[in-house]
C-alpha cells in the first residue's frame, strides 16, 4: 500500500482513468463490430448509416484523446473501403 498522500490521489486516479478507458476500448469495438456486421450481411443502407455513426464517433474519441488521430483515419478508411466493396 502507498505510504504518500500523494501516492494515495494517483492509484485513485489510475482507478478512475482505467476505468474510463475500459468503457471506451469497449464501445469503440462495438462500434466497429456493427459496421462489419451489416456489410457482412450485405445491408448498405444499415451499413451506411453505421458507418456515419462509427466515423462521428471516431473522430469524437480523438478529440478526447482516447484514439490518436491516424489510427482513427486507418479505421474510418478501412470501414469506407469495406463499405464502397458492397
């Protein structure tokens, strides 16, 4: 255990912050998982309107500092480009 108060603030903060990400990694994996499912199933109008709300989203968690911002681009582009393929 921390002896230091201030060792004490920073694995409360790590706690919190693990947290946050947890919640993010998670909905960014759904987000995705919806955009592959409709094109999977061959949908373009679902996939369409999966692919605005994944690209939305995306570029929100880069100005959150979540994502950084060329690994948000690779993922947008890719989905576009899976999406343009059906």
């Amino acid at each position: 255990m921390a002896n230091h108060k201030s060792s004490v603030k920073r694995i409360r903060q790590t706690i919190v912050k693990a947290e946050r990400n947890r919640f993010y990694r998670t909905r960014l994996k759904n987000i995705v998982k919806d955009v592959n499912t409709a094109i999977a199933t061959g949908n373009k109008e679902e996939a369409t309107v999966a692919f605005k709300v994944a690209n939305k989203q995306l570029h929100k968690f880069v100005s959150k500092g979540i994502l950084k911002k060329e690994t948000a681009a690779r993922k947008v582009s890719r989905l576009n480009k899976a999406l343009n393929a059906l």
